[in-house]
C-alpha cells in the first residue's frame, strides 16, 4: 500500500485536518508516512506553534480569487500565495478574512532605495516581503515578526522564516525557517528587508537603489533558490499584517 500510495501522499493537506480527522483518519496509517512529515503532524497538533521541518503543500487556496481585494492589494502575489503564507504564520486561524495587509511599500511605487524602505517600513512589526525577481516567474519573500529598524546589527528571533514560489503556482513552494535565531535578521540603514543571508538586499548608499542582492543558504534550514547568483528585482512590496 505504501508504494501505491507514494505519489498521492504529498497532495494531501494534512494540516487542514482537525485533531480529531488526525487521530482517527490518519494515526493509523502511520507507517505509511514519511517519519518527518508524521514527526511534524504529531507536533502540530500537540502544538499548533510548532516550527515545521517537512515540506508539505498547506492548505489550498483558502481565500478566493474574488475575494482577494478584501485582503491584499498586491501587483506580486495572488490568493494562493496569501493563504501559504498566512497559514504559516498564524496555523489555528479559522477564518483568513480576519486579516489584513496593509501595504506600506511597492518598489514601481515607492522606489528602490534602502533610505525609502526605513523611511516607509521601520517601526512596523509583523510584516511579510515579496520580491519579484526580474525576468522570471519566481517570487521570493521572507516574513519578520518584529519591528524593522536602521541601526546595523543582527537581530534574533525564531519566528521569522522566507519562501520561495516559481511561479504562483503554490505546488512548487520553498519555505526555510530560520536555524540560526541569532542571525535571524539583519538591520542596516544601507540595507533593505535582510533575512540573514537566506535574502540578502543593499545598496552601495542608502540613497541608492539595490545593486547587491541574492539568497544563500546561511542561517537559514535550505536555500530557498537553486542558485546563489545575485538578481534583479522588477518589483518589491512589503505589507504589515493585522487582524482586522
């Protein structure tokens, strides 16, 4: 049964099961998951704040494409991609619709300029970043739960994590949490949104618009890019999630 089932068994979204669908529907079949991924659910469902190792599709399009305005005004990103990543970040959450976000920065917008990412973005805790790399389809961002400041110094916290899509199609999702807490974030005033090395951004000035950016896999459980390459971004925006 385990080979039969071995290409059906990364579809499932497990983590939309509730506990008692887990212990009946699932518990018994044990044997037939991947270790990790049971290791995962059983802390999961124990401990909905749990930091998840396996790489297991979330649940799927929870918010609507028609709906979508409600929540996020994007030019990045798409339903898809916003119920990934609220479900990572808040995984008890019944309903998406309690949040907002609330976009403080668009790059074609606002610029490209670490001056006018601390302008627009410091002080402001619990926010996610998207980046859209320049002549690709893929989207990369990293979410921090804490205020975002100038000073230069690297900042500690467990909760912070980034994620890479191809395309917005969310089957092909990377999400990297962080494994070095004390190089969790970096803050600079000639840096934009830094997540250790995991997404490096700078500029040679603060005044001057990114010239150094690319993703490593530094502090971070994976590289969230098969290359360490440095790119170019065609578009970034950073949004402050609240409950409404």
């Amino acid at each position: 049964m385990k080979i039969t089932l071995q290409n059906c068994i990364p579809l499932i979204r497990f983590f939309c099961l509730s506990a008692k669908e887990f212990s009946y529907k699932v518990r018994p079949y044990q044997k037939l998951l991947n270790n990790q991924l049971y290791e995962d659910l059983l802390n999961f469902y124990l401990d909905p704040d749990s930091i998840l190792t396996y790489n297991i599709f979330l649940p799927r399009k929870i918010i609507s494409t028609k709906n979508i305005a409600q929540i996020i005004d994007s030019q990045i990103v798409d339903s898809s991609i916003v119920s990934t990543i609220l479900s990572r970040i808040d995984k008890t959450a019944k309903n998406k619709f309690d949040y907002k976000f609330e976009l403080l920065l668009r790059g074609s917008l606002d610029g490209f300029t670490p001056k006018k990412f601390h302008d627009l973005c410091d002080g402001k805790h619990n926010t996610v970043t998207f980046i859209k790399i320049k002549g690709t389809e893929e989207i990369i961002g990293g979410y921090n739960p804490l205020k975002w400041e100038s000073y230069g110094k690297w900042v500690e916290t467990k909760e912070t994590f980034i994620f890479s899509f191809k395309n917005k199609n969310t089957e092909d999702t990377i999400i990297s949490n962080v494994e070095n807490a004390k190089y969790a974030l970096f803050y600079d005033n000639e840096h934009g949104p830094c997540f250790g090395s995991g997404i490096a951004i700078c500029a040679s000035s603060e005044s001057l618009d990114y010239d150094n950016i690319l993703c490593g896999d530094f502090y971070y459980e994976k590289s969230i890019r098969e290359t360490t390459n440095q790119f170019y971004i065609e578009d970034y925006e950073v949004f402050q999630i609240k409950k409404k």
